[in-house]
C-alpha cells in the first residue's frame, strides 16, 4: 500500500470521527423532521487515484505494469455539456436519490461517473511474458522498465469509471438561520464497477463496452446548505477502493486485465427534498 492510499483512508477516517464528534456534542433541531422524506441530487467530481499493477492475461501474454500512474479527464466547461439534458451525462457526475428512515439516516442509491486514463510516455516497471504477437514486444520480462505509448498500451475507462453504489448516510444540523440551515453528513457505502472499458493492446482489436468489472467500498463526508427545508448545496470529500478482476480488453473473451486503486472525489452537488408522507396523505383525502 503507497503513501497515497494510506493518506487517503487516514484523511477519510478523521473526516468521519469530525461527523461524529459534532453529531454528539451539537443539539439537534427537530423543525428540520426528514422522516418519510426522498431526496436527490445531481452534481459533479474531480478525483484522483493512488498508483496501480495492471495485470493483462490472453492467449499470446501474462504480464503486469507496476506502479502505473492514472488520471482523471475533466470536460471543458460549457452550458450546453454541463447542463442540456442530451450531453450531461458526459462530465465526471455524481447522481444519487435517498430515502430518509429516519429523521438523521438516510439509505441511497446512485452512481459515480469518474474518468481513469492511464498516462502516456510513463516508464513503468514490466514483469511476465508476451509471445506471438510478431512485435517488437515479444519477450520474457523480470522487473524490466517498459514505456507506456501508442503502439503498446492505451487503456482508460472514460466512459467510465461508473461506480454504482448503496450508501448508508447520518446528517447532522449544526446552525439553523429560520430559512437557511447548514448540515454535517457523513456516510459508507459499497457497490459494483461497470466502466466502459477502452482499450487498444500491441496489435489486440480493441473492446468498447461496458461491463461489470469489479466491486468498490466508500466512506463519504460533506458540508450541506439546505434553503426553505426543499433545496440544497452540497460539498463532499468521498474516498474508496476499487478492485477489478475481470476487466475486458479486446474482442477475445480470452483476454482481460485485473487491476485496484484507491480513489478520492472532490465533489458539488445539487438537490431537493420531497416530503411523500404528506403527498400521501392527500392522496387519500
């Protein structure tokens, strides 16, 4: 485990004990019941991820990259892509819609679109074999440095790195101003890996399609302003684990790649509140 991993679990836990700490010595206020109540938000992230071993297994190869460096691909800012109901699905987003259980606990469901490209031109460390492919890469390798490059490997999911995840939340009200009211919320979650793999492997057609690749854990913290009780802006400081064992490559279900990372999501959203209790009151009125 790197400096990065363990950084981002130390950060993510003492964010977590923060929650906790004022959930115990802050008064609630219970004009703000939940109970009953749906909620959803849509919103978007940057995110970052610790370094990983790639493992690629097919016919003609059985070998990994060490220490391979990923990144995420932010999407220029513009109204039409960040907000026309056709295209906002191409930004890294987060949606999520939540059901209040209690007045403090909610359970959600939703899905994190990040984006992973493994950078080009890095030098990387090599190790396993590639035979038969009539190419330069042909060989047996023992900790060999490699470079990452056009000809070799492309390899991202930025289409993408689709997190679908049930979260379990608390939030907590820590300043009430009659119309506006700030909140603490902080949270764990679990769920499985469903990118849309593109990859291009020596001289392998590629696959491009999504696919169930792996499962992923999360623990969430973050800042919530509500206005009127109905509407809300919310920060969030998310941290995880990924583990893909079965991540598809090319057209041969023969070949595939394994890898896991630790990732971290700066996120804003926005939502609502819906009070269904009442809606169903009136319904049977």
């Amino acid at each position: 485990m790197n400096k990065l991993s363990i950084k981002l679990i130390v950060n993510c836990s003492l964010l977590l004990f923060t929650v906790n700490s004022f959930s115990q010595n802050i008064p609630l206020k219970n004009e703000n019941t939940r109970k009953g109540k749906l909620y959803f938000y849509w919103g978007w992230n940057g995110a970052s991820y610790s370094k990983s071993t790639i493992k690629f297994e097919g016919d003609e190869y059985n070998f990994e990259l060490k220490d391979v460096v990923g990144k995420d691909r932010q999407t220029k800012f513009s109204v039409g892509k960040y907000f026309n109901p056709g295209s906002i699905t191409i930004p890294q987003y987060n949606f999520r819609i939540g059901y209040y259980f209690k007045d403090n606990w909610d359970i959600s469901f939703g899905i994190d679109h990040m984006k992973y490209v493994v950078q080009q031109n890095q030098r990387v460390k090599i190790a396993g074999a590639i035979n038969g492919t009539e190419t330069i890469y042909d060989g047996v390798y023992s900790n060999d440095d490699i470079t990452i490059q056009e000809g070799f490997l492309e390899f991202e999911h930025t289409d993408g790195l689709n997190f679908v995840n049930f979260e379990i939340r608390r939030s907590d009200q820590i300043l009430n101003l009659n119309k506006v009211s700030l909140n603490l919320t902080g949270g764990l979650g679990a769920g499985i890996l469903y990118p849309k793999t593109n990859a291009t492997l020596i001289n392998k057609p590629r696959y491009d399609d999504f696919h169930v690749s792996g499962f992923g854990i999360d623990a969430i913290v973050g800042l919530n302003v509500t206005f009127f009780k109905r509407f809300f802006v919310q920060t969030e400081f998310k941290s995880g684990y990924i583990n893909m064992p079965s991540i598809r490559t090319t057209l041969s279900s023969a070949d595939k790649a394994s890898q896991s990372f630790f990732f971290f999501q700066r996120n804003i959203v926005f939502g609502g509140i819906f009070n269904l209790t009442k809606a169903s009151k009136i319904k049977k009125k």
